[in-house]
C-alpha cells in the first residue's frame, strides 16, 4: 500500500484500501490492521483513516465490531452498478427512473394517509417552477419532492435503491431543465400527489407516465435528429 499526496487524502484513502480489498488483500472476515497501521501505512492522519474507513462501511466494504475492530464485509465492487449506469444513455437513465417511479406512486396510492399527502403537497409547494434561478437550489427541492414520493410506498428497497441511484436522479433533473428537454411542469407534479391520493394505483401508475411521456418523445426526437 503506497502512501497518498496530500490532496484529497480521505477520498485518496478510500480508493487505496478499496482496491487492496478488491484485490484480495484481505479475504470476507479478516480483519483490518489498526488505525495506527493503515495511518501508517497510507502516511495519513488516523483521522483521515477513520473517515475512510466509515465511507467504506457505508458503502458495504467494511464492517465495525465495538471493542473487536474493523473486518471485511464484502470483496464485490458495489460501485460497479453506479458506474454501469452513469454510462447509460440519458434515455435510459429516465425509463429506469420512470420503472421506480412508477412502482412507488402504484404502492403510495394503496398505502396513503392525509399526513403524507399533506406532505407532498408541502414539498410540491417548497418546489416551486424552475424560473432561472439557482439550477442546483432547485434540483436539490425537485429530487425532495420525488424522494417523498418513493417513501411514501413504505418499500424499504424502492427507498434505497432511489437513495443508492440519487444523484443519477438530479442528473435527469438537471436535463430536463435545458432547452433540449421540457421540464415537467407544476400541474405534471400535482397530477401525481393527486392520483396518490386518489388511492386508485392504476391512476398513480398513468400520472407518473404521462408526467414522463414529453421528456421521453424529447429524447426520442433528439436520437433521431
């Protein structure tokens, strides 16, 4: 294991022990050497150790036992289907998102209650129209807006694989906010929070396509100009 440059060492740090775990260094089960080793081994600070360590977990590499230490969880590259799909075309990365959610909006109208919905019509508001103002402000309300929805099908894996794939997500937001690409209007947003409320999931499931269905003929014209 090579010691880092200075320039983004946490971030330097993860990719160094990552790779040694995906090479094998170290099989499913072993442990880690100490904080002070890999501090030593990589010429960081243990700080710098720690956060590495704690994105690792995150990110299902490593595991942390209390008062044991920190072993190898996995030896997969669970970055591999996020990359996969930031090389997708744009088209796809809207019908995937488009298959989540519509499942969730489906789900959300048989599992809705008047504190949700009251929720999402809050967000919608909070949301606003895209009006040339600050794009990421906006992104970040738009993707609050979407990510409520998704929890309102109280599906524990449709939350987190649109919590895994978000920032594919704003990707999709922020295409949709150029001139190539219609951006889905207030009336588009509050036909779902309708259709949830409705309760009727086949109504959910149509207002999600029909809010997708111009950004979709969009990209299609684009492809074959």
């Amino acid at each position: 294991m090579h010691s880092l440059s200075k320039t983004n060492l946490a971030d330097t740090a993860v990719e160094a022990i990552r790779t040694e775990i995906l090479e094998r260094r170290w099989a499913i089960g072993d442990k880690l050497p100490n904080e002070a080793a890999l501090s030593a081994m990589l010429s960081v600070s243990r700080g710098t150790v720690r956060e590495a360590v704690r994105v690792l977990v995150s990110q299902g590499y490593l595991e942390t036992r209390q008062g044991s230490g920190t072993y190898v969880l996995s030896t997969a590259d669970t970055t591999r289907p996020l990359t996969m799909a930031r090389r997708a075309g744009l088209r796809d990365q809207f019908e995937a998102r488009m298959a989540l959610d519509v499942q969730a909006a489906r789900l959300a109208a048989l599992r809705r209650t008047p504190g949700v919905i009251a929720g999402l019509r809050v967000l919608l508001a909070e949301r606003g129209n895209h009006e040339g103002g600050d794009k990421a402000d906006f992104i970040v309300r738009d993707l609050a807006f979407h990510q409520a929805v998704i929890a309102a099908s109280s599906n524990a894996v449709l939350i987190g694989m649109y919590d895994f794939f978000s920032s594919l997500i704003a990707e999709t937001i922020e295409a949709s906010l150029h001139e190539d690409l219609p951006e889905p209007d207030m009336p588009a947003h509050a036909a779902i929070v309708d259709a949830i409320e409705s309760g009727d999931p086949d109504a959910a499931d149509a207002a999600v396509r029909r809010f997708m269905a111009p950004v979709l003929s969009a990209l299609d014209r684009l492809l074959l100009s």
